[in-house]
C-alpha cells in the first residue's frame, strides 16, 4: 500500500518559527542534547559532553573550537539515517544533496567544494574519507557525530579548510549483551530493518554487529514513462571486535560495507521545476550502482605519562552511474561513468596523558599531541558520453561515443603535525599547533572518440603540493561555568588536475583560508543551560568553483577564480527545564561574497555572493518524555528548522528564496518495546536546494532538482 501526499504547495507560515522562537528565549524553559547514555531519568542538569575534536578527548564546553556533537541517544530520537540529516541543529551548516543519489556535499561558513575535493572532510572512527562516495552512507552504531566548524588543518591537514565531520563508532560492550531490531515504514512505500548486536565474546573481547536494508520508492515521476525515478534501496553492515588485554591496552577492528542501489536524479529544467515540482520528462532511466567497503584498525596504549595512537584504514569504492544527461525527453546524450578508487591511510600519535600533563612551573602545566600520518590513493575513471547524430556537428550524421575522460590518478601524501595546550593558573590556556603537509598527484588521462571524429587528447602530469598549516587560541576562564576564547588558524584544501578541461585548465593550484574567531562558551542556571557564542571572519584566497566546460553539455571542471572573504556570528542554546523536558536553538548568519577583482569563466563576478551559502540558518525545537506508569513511557519531540536564501551560481543569476521545514516525531516506549511515528517537513515546503548552470541544453540555462517532500511513517523497536 502506498500513502499518498498532497501534490498541491503549501504556503509557508511564520508561526512555527514564532512559537519555537518563543520557547527557546522563555527563561523556564531550554532543551539539552538530552537522553545522553547512561544518564538518570531525574537528573534535570545537563550532562556533560566529551568530543574528539582535538583528537584527545576533552569537554566540549572547555574547547576553544566551535563544534556541534550529536549524541548516540539524538541520532535515534531525531531518526537520523544519514550524515546530513543530523547537520539540522548544526548553525551556518549546509549538506547539498540529491534526492537519489546519496552523495552529500558540505559546507561550512560557506566553505564548500566538489565531492571529489571536498573542503569539509569526513572521518570515520579517525580514518579520512577522501571522495564523498564513501563519506555519504548509511549510519549503524554510531556513537556520536560531530560538526566541527573553522580550518582544522593545523590538526588534519588537507581539506579541512571548512571544518571536520567526525563520525564515531559505538564501542561492543564487554559486559553485557544488547540487541535491537528497528523497523520503519513510511509513505512512497519506505521500509527498512536494522539489527544492532553487542556483548562479550570473553572478559577482555567485545563483539558489536549491526545489519540493514532500506528502499522506498522515488518522489519525481517520469512523465514519459509513467515510472518514478528517484528511488533508493541499500544493504549495508558493520561489524567490531574490542579487544583489552590489559587495562593500558586496546584494539578495536571495524569493518564496514554498502551496497546501494539508487534511481536517476531527479534533475529537471529548473523553470519547469518551479513550475511542476517531482515531475520529469526523461526518454532514459538512469540508475547508479554503488559498492563500499572499509576495514579500521584503532589500536591504542594508555601509559603513566605518554598515550600512543595507531589508525590504520582501508577503504575501497566503486560506482557505475548511468543517466539522461540531457534531462530532456529528447534522446541527445547519455552518459555511463564508471569510477572506482582504493585508499590506505595511517597515524601514528603520542600525547601526554590525560591525567598526566608536563608541569613546567608550580602554575603552569603542558598538554601535548604529535603525529605522523600518510596516505595513498589510485582512483580510475571511465565516462562515456554518448551522442545523438547531428548533435555534435551537421557534418557527424551518426552516434558518437566520447570517453571523456579514461584515465587514472595516482596520489600519496605525508605529513608530520604538533599541538601544545599552556594552562596557566587554571584560568589561561594557550594553544598553539603546526602541520606541514607535503602531497604528490601524478595523472594519466584521456579523452577521445568512438569513432575517432577528432584527435585524442592526452594528460600526462605530475606535481607536488606542499603546505605548513599554524593555528593558535587563547582562552579565559572567569569562573567554573564561562570561558572566552580567541582563536585564529590557516586551512588549506589541495590542488589537483581534471579529467576534462578547457585548455589550459588541466591543473587547479591548493586553496587557503585564514580563519579569525572570538567566542563565548556559558553554563549557567545550575547546569541547566549552556549558551555558545562565536564571530568569525574567513580570508580566502585561490578559491576553487565547479565551473560548466564551453560547449561541453554536462562537463565540468575545477577552477581558482580569486578570493573571497566570510564573516558571520553563530548562537547556540541547549537547556533543561525539568527531568524530561529540554528544549534547544542555535542560529548562525553567513556573509560570503567574492573578492574584488575575482574572475570566473571569463566574467568578473566581485561583491557576488558565494554559490549555495544561506544567508542564515536557524532551528528550534522542544522534546520531552513522560513515565505514565511503571515501564510505560511516552515521548515526543518538535523542531522547526529555516535556510534562508542562496545562489545558485557565481553569477547570481538564480537562486532560491528562503524556507522552513518542520519535523516531528513521538512514540510510547513499553519495557523493551519502543512504537513511534514520525513525520518531516509536515508543511511540505516546496524548495529547491540543488541546481547548476547548464548552458546549451536546459532552456532557463539552469538544471535544479526538488527537496524532499513530507515524508512520514511509523516505526517498531524491540530490544533487550
């Protein structure tokens, strides 16, 4: 059975926005990252939050960093499925993704890039994801998420200029044994499973495994065929050993897969789009195949006075992506892109333990981290256009195949980093850190015809990249609850070559940003509230856009077109009013425009604003649980969520206009059985969050593709 939502379109309201406002700013009232782990249902303070986003742990509300950390018990009362879908709370944070294909794109501050070269980059349990094909994936016992925003080169080297996702694993238990089995279904004929299973396999090894399948239907009919076509369907899994020999030893062994199996995009003519939202006319049904696996070895010593951290990571990714590339109903061009890329990664870190510090003075003590790290990576790519007769040229009556490109590229890189915290007296703390980054890219590249209408064009290249990332903070404790910090660090995003270009556009040089920052962490009303404030201003300088090739329709290539500069403020509010009830809020403002005299396909586009940044972002929302009696409980969480508007091009000649979504969910939980439904963008806002310039083959220039629609379902949990 299918449910059925309304097609027509529903007039945004301020209301939602006004009541959740309301609640966040009343004083009675604050939501927590609540439900945390291994609290007391009567605790009415907020527990404390360890991150990694210094690499050691620390407390989030004492790190001179801005970072948002969504907890294990968040991601299941949010019902998070994918990366993306936890960044809701996250100020001045943007994922751009399809609706099919999950292929997610972040951007930080207004700091973003291709997938390929991202400028936020992923890692999972410690392991960077260098390709958002492996970045974008289904999520199974995750521990935490966290969104650190800010260039973290100076920690993580390359394309950290934006900020660093962390995505941490949930750790087997070596005491008791666990399961649970979920099983959602919604509208558009949605339905998953997942099988989470944890415990010891003997008093020292912990065993975890967790399993899934999802599929559901897509949101964008093919008026051609009748058929829709941006449908999804994944198999994925996770296993983990947790091994401690001793109390000072432990390993931990994480191997994880992804079999994905996803529709078209959904991309249309973005005037139609507007027009007639989740209708396409396609005279082809593309598909994309998609394989990932990976394997984690995280062995670590904790010693009287030096920790030592090994991560090593293996990851390999394949796709075959096949689709319309004229999104039109017109049999004109095809394309067939096949890639795949296997990466190997490790780090070794020492750090002065935790309980442990180097004390220099009576009054001062040193905590310290350094490392080594190196990586390599063979990606290979095969992309066939394939073109109708007369497209090309009046004079190619026939089809014509171009690979553009086949070809491979081969890169490694090593890096050496160090990082030292001052703490003075208990009250300053100065920390500085430098990375110097040192990578390789060599490429082999072809384009050409089948049948040879025209010379092949051959890249044979190589080039060495070399960059020395600082960063430096300085913080003041005026109390047990209030730190000031201000902070300043240099992030860098590498260079490379493109597998199709125009001429002379074969190589794009590293980018940079310097990033200035002062902020305000706040624990007030008990340990009831925190409150987070931070301003910053980003330089940037060489900055790398994803440009359309002159007359080659659907090609694109990387570019440095200038500068730009971002500045903006963020806000975050997480409290608690009572045992079960918290409330949360956070807003950021994002000013990013290009820099005099920056060029971008042969047009000077100075004082534009930079593609795909709202101008503002802001999200509220109220959760709450209540015992009615033993064993019975019954929940329920609300949260209204605005982008505010965006360009859609370096140009800004098209863009969309501001939107709000609003989600919700609740449930009753009976001793190990958990029932709730769930409902997201209950309003079901009509937005359009993705689209590009596609000169010569979309009428109004531009292709865009729909935002998700209402959605809504209901769910099953039994656990032990």
């Amino acid at each position: 059975m299918r449910f059925v939502v309304s097609p027509h379109r529903v007039r945004q309201s301020c209301v939602p926005i006004g009541i959740a406002v309301a609640l966040v700013v009343c004083p009675s009232w604050t939501i927590a990252q609540s439900g945390q782990s291994g609290q007391a249902p009567n605790r009415v303070e907020l527990p404390e939050v360890t991150v990694t986003a210094v690499k050691e742990p620390a407390t989030i509300q004492k790190l001179p960093v801005s970072v948002t950390a969504i907890t294990a018990s968040m991601l299941m009362q949010m019902g998070v499925r994918i990366v993306s879908d936890a960044a809701l709370l996250t100020p001045n944070t943007v994922f751009t993704e399809f609706t099919a294909r999950k292929l997610s794109n972040a951007r930080f501050r207004g700091i973003g890039s291709s997938p390929a070269n991202p400028a936020v980059a992923t890692f999972l349990d410690g392991v960077p994801q260098l390709n958002a094909s492996t970045s974008s994936i289904e999520l199974l016992d995750v521990d935490q998420i966290e969104f650190v925003r800010g260039p973290q080169s100076a920690l993580y080297g390359r394309n950290t200029l934006g900020g660093v996702v962390n995505v941490i694993s949930t750790r087997p238990s070596l005491t008791t044994w666990t399961g649970r089995l979920t099983a959602p279904l919604g509208n558009y004929r949605a339905r998953d499973i997942r099988a989470e299973l944890s415990g010891p396999l003997a008093p020292t090894l912990g065993f975890g495994l967790a399993i899934g399948h999802g599929e559901r239907d897509g949101f964008t009919t093919n008026q051609v065929t009748g058929h829709t076509i941006d449908d999804r369907s994944a198999t994925f899994g996770k296993a983990q050993l947790f091994w401690t020999p001793t109390p000072q030893w432990e390993t931990r062994l994480i191997v994880s897969a992804e079999r994905s199996r996803d529709g078209d995009y959904a991309l249309s003519d973005l005037g139609g789009l507007r027009s007639a939202p989740f209708s396409v006319a396609r005279d082809f049904e593309g598909r994309q195949d998609r394989n990932v696996t990976s394997a984690t070895i995280v062995t670590r010593r904790e010693g009287p006075a030096i920790s030592v951290t090994s991560t090593s990571g293996f990851v390999r990714w394949t796709t075959q992506d096949v689709t319309d590339l004229d999104y039109s109903p017109a049999p004109l061009i095809t394309r067939d892109n096949a890639e795949k890329a296997r990466q190997l990664s490790q780090e070794v870190r020492f750090a002065s333990a935790a309980a442990a510090p180097v004390r220099l003075s009576t009054s001062t003590t040193l905590a310290w981290q350094a490392g080594v790290f190196g990586f390599t990576q063979k990606y290979e790519q095969d992309a066939v256009n394939t073109f109708a007769p007369f497209l090309i040229s009046q004079f190619v009556p026939f089809p014509v195949s171009q690979h553009s490109p086949q070809g491979t590229i081969d890169e490694s890189g090593l890096a050496v980093f160090g990082h030292a915290t001052f703490s003075m007296n208990d009250t300053v703390d100065i920390t500085v850190g430098v990375r110097a980054d040192r990578e390789q890219k060599t490429a082999s590249l072809r384009t050409f015809f089948e049948p040879q209408i025209a010379p092949t064009c051959t890249t044979d290249a190589e080039n060495t990249w070399a960059n020395v990332s600082p960063s430096a903070s300085l913080s003041y404790r005026a109390g047990p609850d209030t730190m000031t910090y201000v902070a300043v660090s240099r992030g860098f995003k590498a260079g490379g070559f493109n597998p199709t270009a125009p001429p002379s556009g074969d190589t794009y040089d590293e980018e940079h940003t310097w990033n200035s920052e002062v902020g305000v962490k706040t624990t007030w009303a008990d340990g009831r509230v925190w409150t987070n404030v931070a301003a910053f201003h980003i330089d940037w300088s060489d900055l790398q856009l994803n440009l359309p090739i002159p007359n080659a329709p659907g090609q694109f290539y990387i570019s440095n077109v200038g500068g730009a500069t971002s500045r903006g403020v963020e806000f975050e509010l997480t409290a608690r009013a009572g045992a079960g009830i918290d409330l949360f809020g956070s807003f950021g403002y994002t000013r990013a425009r290009f820099s005099s005299g920056s060029v971008s396909s042969g047009a000077d586009v100075s004082n534009n604003d930079i593609p795909f940044t709202p101008d503002y972002t802001a999200a509220a929302g109220i959760q709450f649980s209540r015992a009615l009696r033993e064993a019975v409980q019954v929940f329920g969480r609300g949260e209204v969520v605005r982008h505010g508007a965006i360009q859609y091009d370096d140009g800004n000649t098209a863009g969309e206009a501001a939107y709000t979504m609003v989600n919700l969910r609740g449930g009753v939980q009976m001793r190990a059985v958990t029932v709730e439904g769930w409902i997201r963008n209950a309003f079901d806002a009509r937005y359009i969050p993705t689209a590009f310039a596609y000169p010569g083959l979309a009428p109004s220039g531009f292709v865009g593709e729909s935002g998700r629609p209402r959605t809504f379902g209901v769910s099953l949990s039994v656990g032990f």
